[in-house]
C-alpha cells in the first residue's frame, strides 16, 4: 500500500525547505527521467541536472545551490539521496512480515531470537547472536556468532552481518556490513 502526501506535510515531517506548493501530492518515487505526474524524483548527481532539466515530477529533492535550476516544485535538503530514501519508506512502506522462523532457517541453539522477529527460509543464525523484536532477517541472510539486530530492522536477501557487528534502531540492509561496525539510525 502506497502513501499520499503533499509537498507541505513532507517537507513538515523531514525538515525540508520546499520552493513550491505545498498542496501538490506525491504518492510514488522515480528517476528523473522516468518520472510523472504525482511522482517524486532526486538529484543528488550535478551529471543528471539535464534530466532534471527536463523532468515531468511532481517535485524533486535536491540540495540548496541546486533548487533554482529545478524546473518544478523543489523539497530542498543538504543530503537529497538521504532525504529522498526516508520519504521513499513512508510512499513505498515494506510490507508486513509474519512472526516466526521459517523451516528451513538454521538458529543456532545459543541465539536468541525475539518472538516478534521473522525469519526467512535459508536465513542463518549463529551462536550468540540476537535478532530484537520485530526484525525481518531475509532468505539466505546470515547473522555470525555475536551479532546484534536492534529493533525493527530489516535484512533483506542475502545480507551478510559479521561477528559482534552491531545495529542499533530502525535500519534496513540491502547488502554485507563489514565486522565491528556500528550502524544506527
């Protein structure tokens, strides 16, 4: 299920200068070049400011020395990759994920696995490791020996965590996170 925003509640629930109207509506996310009517787009590469130019979105996130060539509305934040991923999740929300692990999981005998978290097929967990509440750890996922997922993150396929990585908060994870790092949100 898709979200409907206008430009004046994004811009309110990101911290987003917006030059434009604020009742204009949103509802899905593209490419400068595929973009339409009630679309979103996102220049976070001056080498696109030519697509820019010509785009057909509704609005496009960009950074401040480029919201005066926007040709239309412009939600204007110094990271524009970052802001346009966060309001991506609010247009495009994941779907729901079922409690439980799945048959063809391996869960070590030592980790621990909050009720709430769902875990794919193939999806391994190792000794000591801990999946927190409400975590997705995707098919073919691996979580080494002391890794810890923080609450309502989500691993999506073939994600790779190493021993005593770390998650903290709400993060999603589309591919491997190296050892001892600290990933929060």
């Amino acid at each position: 299920m898709q979200g409907d925003f206008s430009l004046g509640e994004l811009a309110v629930r990101f911290g987003l200068a917006l030059r434009g109207e604020p009742e204009l509506r949103v509802s899905r996310v593209a490419t400068l070049a595929h973009a339409d009517s009630g679309t979103l787009s996102f220049l976070a590469n001056p080498r696109y400011r030519k697509q820019m130019e010509a785009t057909r979105a509704t609005a496009v996130l960009v950074d401040p020395d480029h919201a005066v060539d926007c040709p239309v509305a412009a939600l204007i934040d110094p990271n524009p990759y970052l802001a346009y991923a966060r309001i991506a999740a609010v247009l495009h929300p994941a779907a729901p994920m079922a409690a439980g692990i799945h048959a063809t999981a391996v869960v070590a005998a030592g980790a621990r696995v909050a009720a709430s978290a769902g875990i794919a097929p193939l999806a391994v967990i190792e000794e000591d490791a801990e999946i927190g509440e409400r975590v997705f750890v995707g098919p073919g996922c691996i979580v080494q020996r002391g890794a810890r997922v923080g609450a309502d993150s989500r691993l999506i396929a073939r994600v790779v965590l190493y021993p005593g990585v770390r998650i903290a908060g709400v993060v999603t994870f589309l591919s491997e996170v190296g050892a001892g790092q600290l990933v929060a949100i």
